[in-house]
C-alpha cells in the first residue's frame, strides 16, 4: 500500500532550502515593477526570506526578467509545476532562475 501512494507523494508540491517545486497560485505585479510568486507550497521553508512568508520575488531589472516571467506565465495559465530557484538567503526570496520540465 506504502509504494502505491508513493507517486502521489513525489508529485505534491513542494519547497526546500532551495526552492520550490509547485504549481503557481499568485502573480501579483505592481505598477512599480515589483513581481512577486505564491504557491500553494511552504515557502518559509526556503532558506530565505518570503515576503509576507508566502511569497518569492522576481526582480524585474534581472537581465532575463520578461524570460523568467513568461516561464512563469506558462506555468500559471498551464496549471503545471515549475521549479523556483532561489538565491539563498537573500531577502524577498529572489529567483535565481525557474526550470519547466515535463518530469514535475
């Protein structure tokens, strides 16, 4: 029984030190330019710091900032999961990058 649950487990969405792994539930983009990114994963669990404790952050002024945001617009209209990479321990949780792979 353990093992026939175990697909459903490894498909959950999820965060680690480094990132998550999920579905997006939240863009919020501000007039200013400001990005943020909410999941239905913990975010606290990254190792640093999530805005308001559920949300990473896009900044806008990344040299591929319009590319990593149409990742995640991908994701988001697909409803499928991608892999958020933060820059660990950096305040407001700032992607390093995003990786959208089948296999999530």
């Amino acid at each position: 029984m353990a093992l026939a649950l175990f697909p459903l487990v490894s498909k959950a969405n999820s965060c680690n030190a480094h990132g998550c792994v999920s579905t997006i539930e939240n863009l919020y983009t501000t007039a200013d330019g400001l990005i943020y990114i909410g999941t239905p994963a913990d975010e606290k669990l990254v190792n640093c710091t999530a805005v308001s404790n559920v949300y990473l952050t896009l900044n806008p002024d990344s040299k591929n900032a319009k590319e990593v945001y149409s990742s995640l617009l991908a994701a988001y209209i697909s409803k499928k999961k991608i892999q958020l990479r933060v820059k660990e321990g950096s305040t407001k949780c700032e992607l390093a990058y995003v990786n959208l792979d089948v296999r999530h």
